[in-house]
C-alpha cells in the first residue's frame, strides 16, 4: 500500500501495527506545530488550521481502514472523531468549571455522569482500534493486511493433526521455495 493510498484513502484495510504508527505520527506533528509554531511564525492560528485540516483527514481515512479491519463499518469513523472531540470539549468545560465557578449540585452530577459516559466510550475506542485484532482473512473490506505470500503459502500446506504450523517441525525446503 503505497503513502498517499494509505493517509488519504478510505478503501481497504489497515492492520494494529500500521494504524499505531500513523497516529504516533499525527501525535508528534500536532505536539510539533502545536509547540513549534508559536516560534516559527507570527500567526500560530493560522498555521494550526493548516496543519490540522489533513491531519484530520488523515486521522479519519486511517481510522476508516482499521474499522474496515475490524469489519465495521467506515461510517464509524465519523462516530469516534465525534465522541473524541465531545471528550476535548468536555474536559476543557468540566476544568474550566471546576476552579472557582459555582454551580449547583444537579449540574455537577450531570457533569461527572457524561465524564463517566465519555470515559467508557474513548475506553472502547481504543480497546477497539488499539488493541483487538482484525478479521481473519479477507472480509467485504479486502484482503487481510497481515498476510504476506510466505503466509499464504504456508497456509496451502495440509494441517497435521490440528497441530498449528508453527509448532510442527518440517524437514526439508518448503513448498515451491
């Protein structure tokens, strides 16, 4: 999958590995323009949008593809950018509110409720994009990301008595190799 398929496009399938490579990357470049363009230029906002536009357009054809994985849904991205940027929002109100603002009790309650909801959801979130493996084999996405010509080769051989392939020892070349 070639660099501009796999930031820009929405088709296809991402697996764990990639996916957390490219969000580490995004995470550095948002804390490098976040940090470094108050240095660099006289219009920090201006520079933030720019850098922001794509970074978001990548974050959502990346999560698209990983959801494509997971056989969900693309759609679902729009779901999780929505419920990560409810968390932003959430959190910057909730320490806003928290230092010196008098509200009532009732408002207060409802406040840590939604923190409890947002929490539980950016929890799945991640325990879903981050941790849980993707379809095996090909799904309606496409193929599986995973799996190479070797894999695929030694899934041709015949199984030896539901003992997995890795753990059997084979004497000799492998098949057409």
């Amino acid at each position: 999958m070639d660099f501009v398929r796999l930031l820009f496009g929405f088709k296809g399938r991402l697996n764990r590995a990639r996916y957390l490579i490219v969000e580490l990357a995004l995470l550095a470049l948002w804390v490098a323009a976040l940090y470094g363009s108050s240095f660099l230029v006289s219009s920090p906002e201006a520079l933030s949008w720019l850098v922001a536009i794509p970074m978001i357009w990548i974050n959502m054809a990346t999560t698209a593809k990983r959801l494509h994985d997971r056989n969900r849904s693309g759609w679902w991205a729009v779901a999780v950018f929505v419920v990560n940027r409810l968390s932003y929002l959430y959190y910057g109100l909730f320490f806003g509110l928290s230092f010196g603002v008098d509200i009532s009790t009732v408002w207060e309650m409802l406040l840590v409720m939604l923190a409890v909801a947002l929490s539980l959801l950016q929890t799945w979130v991640v325990i879903e994009l981050f941790f849980l493996a993707g379809t095996d084999g090909p799904n309606r996405f496409g193929p599986d990301p995973t799996r190479t010509a070797r894999v695929a080769a030694v899934a041709s051989r015949p199984e030896t008595q539901g003992v997995p392939d890795f753990l059997v020892r084979r004497s000799g070349p492998l098949p057409g190799g």
